[in-house]
C-alpha cells in the first residue's frame, strides 16, 4: 500500500509535458519555465594612450571587449512582498520524491525495529519453552521407567501365579473316593 501510494505520488510530480517526451522538448520546457536574463552589454575601450590608428592605414586597432556582469533576476513577489515560487517546477518534484524516500525509509527502519524486536521475543520465549520442555521430558522419562518397574514387578507375580497354579493342578490330580451307598447295622 505505502509503496503504491509512493509511485502515485512519484508519477503526479512529473510534469505532464516530460512524460514519455524527448530530452529536446523537456529542456524546451525548462528552458521557458526560467527567467530570461538580460543580454550583456558591449563597450569598446579605446587604447589609453590615445593612439587611435586609423583601419586605412592597414594597422589593427587594439580594442577590450568588457562584458558586463549580468543582472540578477530576483524572485517574483506576491502581494504579501513574500517571494512566489513555483512548487510544480522538476526541481520541486525531487524535493517531493526525497521527501517521499525519507518517510518510506523512516518507515522501513521502524518496521525492521519493530522485526528486531519480535525476533529477540521469538528466541526468549523459545529459549523458555525449550527448558520447560526439557523439564517435561525428564519427567516423563521418569515416569516411564517408573512404569516399566511397575510392569517388570506385574510379570514376576505372573510368572509365580503360574507356579503355583501349576502345583495347585499336581495336588488336584489325585484319586477321590467316595461312597455311593452306605448302610450301618
């Protein structure tokens, strides 16, 4: 979403006429959004010496061409005698477009702070519930050898249960006499 709305931003600054155009018709463009400066004024100074000759005589006269500095153009003023300037110009456009790269790196840094911070939870909790599982694990270690004595104890008594049951079968085995009738006299 914020990088959407970055390029959005980013594609509203270009200036319509730079879109898809040729570097000829973006400098045009630039070149007529600027101030035209005054052209420099020419003076001929004559030779200080006075020995002005004269072009017939074949000799050159030596002369300085002084350009004069040109003339500051001063921003325009509005009604308030603040300056105006012109917020939609290219140069602007990279002042948005830096503005937009601080706060999507701002953002970044604070969203890779904030993954930082996550992950240092993640491992301390991590941290906690492997000695927690540690601990259950010893515990049921404990619990499953006290379970294997208590079944090793279980087969023993089978085993003599069996035994006796075995005498108890050789002691069973013997003749039974009785008396069907019996009379006394």
């Amino acid at each position: 979403m914020r990088v959407a709305a970055a390029f959005l931003l980013i594609v509203l600054c270009i200036p319509a006429n730079a879109r898809g155009a040729d570097a000829d018709r973006q400098y045009d463009s630039w070149r007529e959004s600027q101030p035209a400066a005054p052209a420099p004024t020419k003076r001929i100074e004559q030779p200080k010496d006075g020995s002005a000759q004269n072009e017939s005589d074949g000799a050159h006269r030596q002369t300085a061409i002084r350009g004069e500095p040109a003339a500051t153009t001063q921003p325009k003023a509005n009604h308030n005698g603040r300056e105006q300037h012109d917020y939609t110009s290219a140069e602007w456009c990279l002042v948005y477009a830096t503005v937009v790269l601080v706060v999507f790196t701002g953002g970044l840094m604070i969203y890779t702070a904030r993954l930082w911070g996550e992950t240092k939870t993640l491992r301390e909790n991590a941290d906690k519930i492997a000695r927690q599982q540690a601990t259950d694990t010893r515990d049921s270690i404990a619990i499953a050898k006290s379970t294997s004595n208590a079944a090793m104890d279980s087969a023993k008594a089978a085993m003599l249960t069996v035994e006796t049951m075995g005498e108890m079968a050789q002691k069973e085995l013997r003749a039974y006499v009785s008396l069907l009738t019996a009379t006394l006299e």
